[in-house]
C-alpha cells in the first residue's frame, strides 16, 4: 500500500499532466454542449480540446479524472482562500464539491441534455488550512434519470481524511 509522501507524489504530477495540457478558461458555447455526450464533454476538457471553467482558475483547482458516474477535482487550499477567523472559507468547500457533484452528473447524460443544480448540501467535517496540502472532491453518481439528478461527492486529503460531504439534486434537461 502506497504511503503519504508516494501518494502525494501522485497526486502532484497528476495535477500537473492535466495542468499541461488543459485549454485557456472560458465558457463552452451551447454548440459544444449539444455536440457531445457529459463524458465525452469532460474529456473533452482534460484534452484540452474545450476551455476550462473560469472559476477552476479563480480557485486555482482542476479536473483531474472523469469517467461516467464517477469525478475527481483537486486543488490546494491557501491563504487567499482563508475567511477572516483563520482557516478556508466554506465557500471554497461548497464551489468544489460543486463542481465536483455537478459534473459527475454530467458525465452520465446523452449528447443533447445538459443539468443545473437545484439542491446543494454540504456537511463541513473538519477545518481545511493552507497546511492541509492538496485535497481531492471525489464525486459518485447515486442515480441519473431523464429529468433528476443525483450524487454524493467528498472532500478528502492524501490521507484519506475527509474534511466535508455534500449531495445534490440536479434539474436535467434538453439543450436547445
């Protein structure tokens, strides 16, 4: 079984692979969305062949797997994360489970569907600081129908640690 230190080694060039190859950020146009199934949306994006979400680079996170059901972000919390009483702000926790949860969602819906979230709950376990390294929100698809949406996601450190949990409810729907 692999250590912390191998693990984190891991999780660090994984990170920068995806990093090198991704596009700029920006937003795809609903063409792009009509073209592709979810996963072959979000594959899309690692490729580097679609732009990347804005938000991902003002949070200074990233796709790092995405396969159907089942999504994985990463990112490193640090101090222009921190709220004013000295550790991350939820709203970091809340926009990457988020993104986490939504897109594994995604990538279960057929080429011409797209979702929004209706419903997102978040239960923040434990502190994130800019001492706790990288953390990865591990979404999992519970159940993806015509019309709902839903999945689990958690936050967690190399260790295996998990710092929060949340679960959504997505509105799917037709592009048009």
């Amino acid at each position: 079984m692999p250590n912390r230190e191998q693990i984190l080694a891991q999780w660090q060039a994984e990170e920068s692979a995806v990093r090198a190859r991704l596009a700029a950020p920006g937003v795809a146009s609903l063409e792009q969305l009509k073209q592709y199934s979810g996963a072959e949306f979000l594959q899309r994006i690692l490729n580097g062949e679609l732009p990347v979400a804005p938000i991902a680079q003002t949070l200074d996170f990233t796709l790092i797997e995405a396969e159907p059901g089942r999504v994985v972000f990463q990112g490193t919390p640090d101090m222009r994360h921190y709220n004013p009483i000295g550790s991350v702000h939820g709203g970091y926790f809340c926009t990457l489970l988020d993104s986490a949860l939504g897109c594994v969602v995604q990538s279960m819906l057929p080429k011409g569907s797209g979702y929004t979230t209706l419903e997102l709950k978040v239960n923040l376990i434990r502190a994130l600081t800019d001492k706790t390294g990288p953390v990865r929100a591990i979404g999992k698809v519970i159940q993806v129908g015509g019309r709902v949406g839903v999945a689990e996601a958690n936050i967690v450190d190399v260790d295996g640690k998990i710092y929060a949990h949340a679960t959504t409810t997505c509105l799917v729907f037709a592009l048009s």
